[in-house]
C-alpha cells in the first residue's frame, strides 16, 4: 500500500509543477481554461493507449 501511496504523491508533485508551468505562462481564467483542454487531451490519449495495447490481437495485425 505504501507503493501506491508514493506513486500518488510524486502524481501529485509532478501535476503541482504542470499545473504551475501553464500558469507562469498564460494568465488567471485563461490558463485554467489551457490546462483544462490540455488534461482533457492528455486522459484520450491515455485512454487510447491502454485500449490499443488491451484489444491488440497476439498476431500483431492492427
């Protein structure tokens, strides 16, 4: 459980430090806005992949 728990702090670290470069570079609203779009962009992309690699057929065929 301790794993879990370290894996989670350093997310949250990491999204701290991701969430703060937005905001150094586009103002208040509109760097939320930014950050919004770019963590909807992100989930997609991490849901494809993990779809892609559950529903790859053993033949490699795509």
């Amino acid at each position: 459980m301790q794993i879990l728990e370290d894996i989670w702090e350093k997310v949250c670290i990491g999204y701290s430090y991701y969430s703060g470069f937005i905001h150094s570079i586009f103002p208040s609203q509109l760097g939320d806005l930014v950050e919004y779009c770019l963590d909807i962009a992100i989930a997609c992309l991490i849901i494809k992949a993990v779809a892609s690699a559950a529903f790859h057929t053993k033949g490699g065929n795509d």
